[in-house]
C-alpha cells in the first residue's frame, strides 16, 4: 500500500501543471540603444543617442504582465555627434549633470495590448525629476541566439518626453519641447 501511495503522489507531481515564471534577462549592451530627437527651431530634426547601458528584465513569457523591466545609464553618456552640443547639455542651461548623475526607468505595470505589443508604465528619473511615462513596447523576437546558443529576446519602444516637465525646458518653445524616444533593445538570459 505505501508503495501505491508513493507512485500516486509521484504521478500527481508530474500530472501538475507547470507553472512559469519570470526569468532574469539582462542587456546586451552592444546592441541596445536609446535614441532621442527633438526640433530645433522648425529647421530641422535633431538626434541624439545613448548606448552601452546596464538593464535588466524579469521575463515571464507566459504572463508578460507579470514582466518587469529596470534600466540605468550616466547622463554623461550621451552622444550628439558634436562635441559642442553635448557641452551645452550638460552645463546649467540643460543638465549641469554630476560625473555620476544617472537616468534611471523602472516598471511600474504593464499593460497587454496585443500579442506582441504592450504598454510599459514606469518612473523615469532624468535630471533629478522623477515622473511616469509609458512606453508603447513590441516584442521583435524571442527564441536561443544563433551565435550565443541562449536564450535571447529582442524588444523596442517609443514614447514622447516633454523636456520642460523635467526642468529641461531652456529656449523652448523655439526648440522643440516635445522629445520623440525611440528603443531598440536587446537582452539575453542571465547564468
């Protein structure tokens, strides 16, 4: 009879639906980039770029509302393509931005709104003002990285900042005010 019971509760075990749970993923600094573009007096469209940042995500691919995503990056590493303007981002006009002042995003909910498609609700910290944005996220791919042999998951987003919401605003409304982000990101499961 105990052998019975043993093989029964070893059979109900396995009879039990799995369930999943996020996984750690964290950024592939290499091909993850954070681009922002912005008007500059109805002349043209400036852009402005920032990469080679640390990010995590807890990945549930099964429930992707129970997901979460953390991303942090020094404000000094922003690129402009001019040497110039980035000195003038980061003086008191713009930023005047300490040596280890961060940007920092971190999930607050997510919103399915598709199949592969969502809304991402979190507090950004830029310029020592933390407000909520949302992005409006796609799932580019899932599956093992040919060249990696891991698991890998491909993501981007879009959303609007308005700089003067983050004591950004000097010489708006002349330069644009609004400013478009676009992300592209890729992270890989962590060991």
């Amino acid at each position: 009879m105990t052998r019975f019971a043993t093989l029964a509760a070893v059979a109900a075990l396995f009879a039990a639906p799995a369930f999943a749970e996020a996984e750690k993923y964290v950024l592939d600094a290499s091909h993850s980039q954070i681009l922002f573009s912005y008007n500059h007096l109805g002349y043209s469209t400036t852009w402005g770029m920032f990469s080679g940042f640390n990010g995590e995500i807890m990945f549930d691919q099964a429930n992707p509302a129970a997901s979460s995503v953390t991303v942090s990056f020094p404000v000094k590493t922003m690129l402009t393509g001019w040497q110039e303007r980035f000195d003038h981002f980061m003086s008191p006009d713009f930023f005047g931005a300490a040596e280890d002042e961060m940007v920092t995003f971190t999930s607050t909910a997510i919103e399915v709104t598709g199949e592969k498609t969502a809304k991402i609700t979190g507090d950004l910290t830029l310029n020592e003002v933390t407000k909520p944005v949302v992005l409006d996220a796609v799932l580019n791919q899932v599956g093992d990285h040919p060249m990696a042999g891991k698991p890998w998951a491909g993501f981007t987003a879009t959303t609007t900042l308005v700089r003067s919401e983050f004591n950004l605003g000097e010489f708006a409304p002349f330069v644009g005010d609004e400013v478009q982000v676009q992300i592209s990101i890729e992270a890989m499961k962590a060991e």
